[in-house]
C-alpha cells in the first residue's frame, strides 16, 4: 500500500459560473470526498484558500486510488506524487551508502 499526494484542480468550464448553480455542485463534490474519506483511502483534505485547488492524502494501491480519483472525471483534474515516510527514506539511504 503506497502513500500519495494528490494536487486537484477544478478544470475551468465543467461547473456552472453563476453562484445558484455552482454552490450545489460544490456542495456535492464535497459530498463525494466526505464519502472518500468515510471508506478509508483518503485520509486528509483541503482546498487553498482563494482558488479552486487543493491537496488530499490518499494511501491505497494504485488502483484504489486511480478509481477513487477517476469518480471526479472530468470536473477535476489531478498531479499525483507517491511519497515516502521518514522511515522509507532512511532504509534507502542505509542501502544506498552500503
């Protein structure tokens, strides 16, 4: 099981412009990642302050977390990074100085 920073964007023209509409569709992706976080592959989340960006934690495989991210197709757009503990790290560095 791996560990990801996800970067998400929305991508501009996929939700409605004016405030009536796009506070509900809002309000239901965020229904969605409340629900990803209920089932356990996303562990945090949040949005930058000011844009329509943020950042979540996911840990999972690969394919937990490709179908968890694809859900959001094609409103949101994703970077994608696997990270290591400090711990993964320093058994790298162990082996690597061997």
């Amino acid at each position: 099981m791996g560990k990801y920073l996800v970067l998400w964007e929305v991508v501009p023209g996929t939700v409605p412009l004016n405030a009536k509409e796009a506070g509900p569709a809002f309000l239901a992706l965020t229904d969605m990642v409340k629900a990803d976080i209920k089932k356990g592959v996303t562990k945090d989340w949040g949005a930058f302050v000011g844009g329509l960006k943020g950042y979540a934690i996911d840990e999972g495989t690969e394919v937990e977390v490709m179908n968890e991210m694809l859900q959001y197709s094609p409103h949101i757009k994703f970077e994608v990074h696997a990270v290591a503990s400090v711990d993964q790290v320093a058994q790298a560095m162990k082996a690597w100085g061997k």
